[in-house]
C-alpha cells in the first residue's frame, strides 16, 4: 500500500496498487508549479486510490484543459493530478510517505527542460545543507 501526505498533514491519502513506474517530468508548467528543475510523478489506478484525511481542504487548478492539480489550501503542497477521462491518479511522489522501489524510470519533455540542470551531470553532495 502507497501513504502519502502534504507538508502540513492536513491532507493524506492511500492506494493500494503499485507504481508501475516513475516519470520525472521537465515540462515549463511542472517546473514552475513546483519550483524546481521537475516533477515526479507515478500512476496508479483510480479505482485503488482513496483520500483518507482533508479531502476538503483540497484546491484544484486546471493547469491545461482537463488536468487538474491537486493541493493543500494550507501548506500548498501538490498531492496529485487529475485527468477526468483517465483510469489513472497521478501521484506527486515527494508527497510519499511510503518507500517505493520502482526499477523503471524515464525524463520527459527535456526539451523544456531548465537550462541550469542536466540530469546527466553529477552533483556533489554538500556537507552542510543551503
């Protein structure tokens, strides 16, 4: 079973299903939405997804016709993304609480992607944090 939440704990859901695998999405909307080089998300079934805390407290932002975002009103976080006609959720996967081990994974949109990150660079790892 996947668990995740926002950054305040106000909203919280479960899936039982597993990702079939993970996208990490460099497009110009998923930059600016969230403030970073990319998104990453993963699918899973409508049918198995189910909020189990703050439903209510959701706003929904049509991004591009039929696809809505899905955040807190309290902290902002995006939780998921929404798409009315399709049998999927797409679960923003920083919002995760469970570990997940997914062998597949891909970059989408690189052609929009920032022009200060290439995932093909390596990055050191900083001794103390910003």
């Amino acid at each position: 079973m996947l668990r995740g939440s926002c950054l305040c704990g106000a909203v919280a859901y479960e899936a039982d299903a597993e990702l079939s695998g993970i996208a990490h999405c460099h497009c110009q909307t998923c930059r600016k939405a969230h403030g970073a080089a990319f998104s990453s998300i993963g699918t899973v079934p409508k049918a198995a997804f189910r909020w189990v805390r703050g439903e209510d407290r959701l706003s929904r932002y049509e991004s591009s016709p039929g696809k809505f975002r899905c955040f807190c009103s309290a902290c902002g976080s995006q939780v998921v993304v929404e798409r009315a006609e399709k049998p999927v959720v797409m679960l923003r996967l920083g919002c995760l609480d469970t570990p997940v081990e997914v062998v597949e994974q891909w970059h989408i949109w690189r052609s929009d992607g920032a022009s200060w990150y290439d995932p093909k660079t390596p990055c050191r790892e900083l001794a103390e944090g910003f």
